[in-house]
C-alpha cells in the first residue's frame, strides 16, 4: 500500500515538472507564433467540480478570450465572462459545457498546486453536487482511485454527502480498500453527521472489514464519537463486544444498541421459561419407589 502511495507521490510531481516544462514552452511559443496550446479542458471540468470557479475562470477566460471556436467554447466564454466574483454558476451546468468542450471524466487529474489526483467525479463526489455525479457517472470509471487509493464513493463518505454515496454505490465496489486499508464505511463511520451514509452503506458493505491496523467501522465511529454511526452499527457488532461498550457510556447512548440487547436478554428469558415449561417435574426418591402389591 505504500510503496502505491509513493509511485502515485512520484508520478504526480513528475507530471509537476513536465507542466513546468509546458508551460515555458508555451509561453515562448505564445510570443513567437501567437498560438496556444490546447485547453486543459479536463483540469478545469475538475475545479469546477470543486467550487473554484474563480481559479477557473482567471485561467480560462485569457484562453477562450483569444481561441474560442465552436459553440461551446463560446458559450463557456460568455458564461465565465458575466459570472462575478462572489458567484458560483450551476455545476452541472458548466459541467455540461465543458464535457462539450472536450473533457475526459475518465482522466485522472493532477493538480499541480497541491499535488492532489482526481477525477471529476471524484471532485464532484467530495463537493456534494449529486446532480453532477449523477452527469458524470455514466461517462466515469467509479472505480478510479487517487493518490491514496481512495474511491468516488470513499470521497463522498468522507464528506457525509449521502446523496451522492446512493448514487455511486451501484456502480462501485463498497469493500474496495485505500491505501490504509479502509473502506468507504469506515470513513463514513467516523463522521458525526454520516449516519445517513453509514445507513447507505451497511446493505453492500462487508462490516468484517477491517484496515490495515486491524480496525473496523465500529471502532472508528467510537473513537471519533460518531454516537449515532455507532449506533446504526450495533446490529452488525458481536453482542459481548457490544454490551462491554455500553458498560462504559451513558445509559441513554446507543438507543437502538439497548433495545437489542434488551430484545436478546428478554428473549433468552423467555426460551428459558418456555423450556421449563414443558419438563416433567422431578419426583422424590419416595415417589419414584412402586407401589406394593395388597
């Protein structure tokens, strides 16, 4: 997992250095010939996808000012242009335009401020826009990973944005692993407003999970004080592991953990009685001892 982490580090800064390169020399082709380079298109889909569309807009409109061909193009153009500082334009809308622009939804970003790698759907996904995700979804690998291994799916658990989690986990493989071995319940588990994630996740989940420390979603939703994850939990958690926990919190946390256990103890109880039920009562020696014939 690390040595993935490290040729991920490596392939990123190496891209670093050939965007320094390109940038150079587009800057003397630029003096010298007048002409650009062609549109990141596939960089920009992706800080759209993250809200910064005033970054977005500082680096395109110079470009689209200068070159904007076709039809989208220049309505991307006119967009950016009436769009103000304080303004976000519809994601899903500006995603559109630049998906006609010629972006790559599959392509693996690289961004060379903070050597960060994603995918617009993941972008998408971290940012909360469903609408977006839902664009990019048929168009994406949702099983494309980051520099740290981590899924679409883990970036929207991560970011307690349940609604883009439903519609990723289809198309996803709830159980994949980042590179700390944690999935994307365990992420979600350790958010104190994620229960509505956790609550998607459970039905395609593998609970027996655990990372790479050997720790599960339970454990991170109790170390974090995710109460309510580690509750919605307590139906997957072994009943000794569960009533020792309980043991050491307050009597009204876990309310649905309680009601299990107090369904388990009332039940036991009931086995026990209806078991004693139906036994033949036992006889004294005397009693056990035949009759003697008159």
């Amino acid at each position: 997992m690390r040595e993935g982490a490290r040729r991920a580090s490596e392939r990123c800064l190496q891209k670093k250095r050939l965007s320094a390169d390109a940038r150079e020399k587009q800057g003397k082709i630029m003096k010298s010939t007048k002409t650009a380079l062609p549109a990141p298109w596939t960089h920009w889909l992706r800080r759209a996808m993250e809200d910064r569309q005033n970054t977005l807009g500082a680096e395109a409109l110079d470009w689209l000012s200068e070159n904007a061909q076709s039809d989208s193009e220049k309505r991307l153009l006119e967009m950016l242009a009436r769009k103000t500082v304080n303004e976000n334009l519809p994601a899903a809308e500006l995603a559109r335009v630049l998906l006609d622009c010629g972006a790559d939804p599959k392509e693996i970003d690289c961004d060379f401020d903070d050597g960060t790698e994603k995918t617009a759907l993941m972008a998408a996904a971290e940012s909360g826009h469903a609408d977006c995700v839902a664009l990019l979804l048929p168009l994406s690998d949702a099983g494309a990973a980051d520099e740290h291994g981590q899924t679409a799916l883990m970036a929207a658990a991560k970011n307690e944005n349940h609604e883009c989690a439903r519609l990723l986990i289809p198309q996803s493989d709830a159980n994949a692993r980042d590179f700390a071995g944690r999935t994307a319940l365990s992420w979600a588990a350790e958010k104190k407003n994620g229960v509505e994630c956790v609550k998607a996740l459970m039905p395609a989940s593998d609970f027996a999970v655990a990372d790479n420390a050997g720790l599960d979603a339970f454990w991170w939703a109790l170390e974090m004080g995710a109460i309510k994850c580690a509750d919605a939990l307590s139906p997957l958690v072994g009943s000794e592991r569960l009533a020792e926990q309980l043991s050491r919190m307050p009597a009204d946390a876990m309310p649905a953990a309680h009601a299990r256990l107090e369904r388990e103890a009332l039940a036991a109880v009931v086995k026990k009685a209806g078991a004693s039920a139906f036994e033949e009562p036992s006889l004294s020696a005397a009693e056990r001892k035949p009759a003697s014939r008159i």
